[in-house]
C-alpha cells in the first residue's frame, strides 16, 4: 500500500513539474531539430550524412 501512495506522490510531482514547464515556456519558442549537415550542409532528415560519412579525409566537405 505504500508503494502504491509513493507512486501517486511521484506522479503528481511529475505532472507538476511537466505544467510548470508548459506554462513558463513561450509558445512562439521553436522546435529545433536538425535537418541538415553541420558539416557540408546536404539534407539529411536527421540521420548520419552520406557524404561525410563516406569521404576520405583529404576530401571532407567544407
């Protein structure tokens, strides 16, 4: 039974901190999620870059 009430205790916990977090933060902050190489900037919809990946090192992207 007390594991019960301790896992109620955090759980509210958590969904007060998770509305806190909601209410203090702007609603016009953007979702950053990168979309291209850091590298040579080819698209690459969020997964390992072909071209980096692949390339000898005397030929890295700029």
């Amino acid at each position: 039974m007390v594991i019960i009430w301790i896992g109620i205790g955090i759980g509210i916990l958590l969904a007060a901190i998770l509305i806190k977090k909601i209410i203090t933060t702007s609603p016009r902050t953007p979702l950053k999620f990168g979309m291209r190489c850091n590298k040579c900037g080819y698209k690459t919809n969020g997964l390992k870059c072909p071209r980096c990946e692949n390339a000898p090192d005397h030929q890295r992207w700029k």
